[in-house]
C-alpha cells in the first residue's frame, strides 16, 4: 500500500526511515523530537551534534539505533505566524526534503508525523492539506509506502474543516439508520392489504369449484375491494425457454476489457493510471492481461480515481466486477463525494475516510 495512515506511536513503528520534527539547532526539542530522542538512546543526540544546525525545510539523515527503523530523517519545518509568511510553502519544503532524501536511501517505507502541527501552531486542517499534496505529488512518480501516524487516542477531527461539507453529505445520503423507519413500520392498513392480497393469490390455487370471490374487507373502498379480488387472469401461454449458449452469446465485455477500453479512450500512460490509483505495476498488469480477473472492490475503486471517471463511468466500472457505489456504505459515500467534486486524489480520500473512522481504500483489502 503506497499510502496508509495509522493510529500508533511513531517510535514504535517498524518503517524504514521515520521523519523526526527535528530542533533547527543539535539539541532536544518538545513533543515528537524528545519522543524519538528518548526511545532511540543517548546515540542518536550525539550523531545529531555531529550534523550542526539544519535551516527550515532542510532534511538530513543519521542511523536509528534502538529504534526499530534504519534511519531517522531530521528535517526542521516552519512555525506558524499567521499563514502570511510563506509558511505553508516552508511546510511542503519540509515534507519534499525529507522524501527526496528517503528516496536517495532507497528507502522502500517512511513514516512521518504531521508536521508542524504540534508545538509548531499549524492550523491542523492546514498541516494535513500540505501533507496530502505533499504525498499524492511524490507517489506519481516514486514507489514508496509513506505512513502517516497519528498519536493519541482522542478523535482526530479534520475532515469537516479540511473537506467542507463532507459530514452533512454521508449524513444526508446514508440509508441505514433511516431503514427502520422507511421498512420497520407500516401505515396501519397496509398489514390489513398485504393479507388480503396473500389470501386472494392463495385462492388462485384452489380447485374451481372450491373458489369463491370474499366480500370487500370492511373499510376498504370498493373500487380497491375489486381490484385487489378481481378474478385471477388467464395464464399466457409460457414462452419457449433461452437455451443457455443463447444466453452466454449475450454477455457483455468483463471488467478487464472495460478497463482497457477506457485505457485506450483516455490516452493517458498505463504508469501514469495505475501510480494515481495506488495499485502496483504487478497488480495492474495481471487485471489487464486475465481477462476474467476479478478484483476487490477496493481496486475497481482506485482504478477508478485512477482514471478519473465521473459517477457514471466509476458506477459502470464496477458494475462489470459485480459491485456497486451505494448509499449503505458510509465508505461508499465518502468516495461519491470526492467524484463528484472531481478530486481523485486517493491520499485525501483516505485520510477523510481515517477520520470518519471508516475503512480505507487498500489494494488487497476486504473492502
């Protein structure tokens, strides 16, 4: 999974490099710096002496030591003033660095806090959009599973001053709380309709001489009374049945030909289709080379956002896998509402769908 955020303590996650919100001078800072520092040991503050003073937006490198990574990634971000001094272009400097860096370490997984968003005063909703971009521009072109762990056990509520109205949408779309109310109860005279409809298709069934017509139920109208007893009609002739080849003569074109016929009408690079949609090359070659292959429903999603289809052409994609966007799906309703706004971005729709606490798009997954 290119891109997944977690609910953890970064000094305990296993990832190649984590990124450190580090002290612009060789000395412990507050919140995740002296967290790292003390999980890591007396090494890692004499290794970063050895560095000197890293200027805002620069990230620099030494071993881990006892923490269970191979390195940490020192990079200092900006403070916040007052969102007038460039401080957001600071930010992203600071996320680009210490990715550029992990990179050239051949580094295959990087863990990062939110930067910026603690000590340093970053509006979160602000910390959090940087960090999307900041991710989703890196993982176009790179391979690299980046994490992004959130410490605490309080909810991490962003999404309704990062994505607008996104809470009042799956609110307002969601079908399931309002089941009972739309199928649980009955007008009071429907149970009454519903048996004498049972008791007249029963009558249908008796022998002739047996059946005969009841009288209207009190209450009813009687123009309802007749419709509702009418004499059964007379049975149509049946018509001959479809052979099965007949049948099998009709099926339409899979999902994996679908997917290459919207490859081809795009014009775009396969690498450029399956990057944004966070599935492997792999992956994405073994869908487009079985023509029978069946995909979770996970990954006809992100190959849908990978090829930024509308509602239409994402409901029609995955129909031809068997599944479908639907408003019994909180999950499902967050992804609607990113189509519908045109943002394909799968970073942001999983870190929406993080803090609505549902589950994410993950190639592989159950969902």
């Amino acid at each position: 999974m290119p891109f997944e955020i977690i609910r953890d303590d970064i000094t305990r996650v296993k990832a190649d490099a984590i990124v450190n919100t580090a002290n612009p001078l060789p000395v412990i800072g507050a919140g995740t710096d002296s967290a790292i520092h003390k999980a890591a040991g007396e090494k890692l503050l004499a290794a970063r002496k050895k560095i000197g003073a890293i200027p805002v937006g620069c990230a620099v490198e030494t071993r881990a030591f006892d923490l269970p990574a191979k390195y940490v990634l020192h990079t200092v971000s900006p403070a916040w003033i007052d969102g007038m001094h460039g401080e957001e272009a600071l930010l992203r400097k600071s996320y680009d660095a210490a990715l550029t860096l992990a990179d050239g370490l051949r580094c295959r997984s990087v863990a990062f806090p939110l930067l910026s968003a603690g000590s340093y005063g970053f509006p979160k909703e602000v910390a959090l959009s940087v960090a999307i971009r900041a991710f989703t521009d890196f993982l176009l072109t790179h391979d690299m599973q980046i994490l992004l762990v959130v410490f605490g056990e309080a909810p991490y509520t962003l999404a309704c001053g990062l994505f607008g109205d996104l809470k009042s949408y799956v609110d307002a779309n969601y079908v399931g709380a309002a089941e009972k109310a739309e199928y649980g109860a009955f007008p009071a005279n429907v149970p009454r309709r519903r048996k004498a409809r049972e008791t007249a298709f029963a009558a249908q069934f008796q022998p002739v001489e047996n059946r005969r017509t009841p009288a209207p139920m009190q209450g009813m109208a009687h123009a309802e009374a007749e419709e509702t007893f009418d004499t059964a009609p007379t049975a149509a002739a049946p018509e001959k049945a479809e052979n099965l080849e007949s049948i099998l003569k009709r099926a339409e074109n899979t999902f994996s030909e679908h997917l290459l016929d919207l490859l081809n009408e795009c014009g775009e690079k396969d690498s450029d289709v399956y990057r944004r949609a966070e599935i492997s090359r792999q992956l994405f070659h073994k869908i487009i080379s079985k023509k029978d292959y069946q995909p979770t429903k996970s990954t006809a999603i992100q190959l849908a956002l990978g090829l930024k289809l509308n509602l239409a052409e994402t409901q029609k994609l995955l129909s031809k896998a068997g599944y479908a966007l639907t408003r019994s799906s909180k999950t499902d309703l967050v992804v609607q509402y990113f189509i519908e706004r045109g943002k394909y971005s799968i970073v942001e729709i999983n870190m929406a769908l993080f803090d609505c606490g549902l589950p994410l798009l993950k190639t592989g997954g159950a969902y």
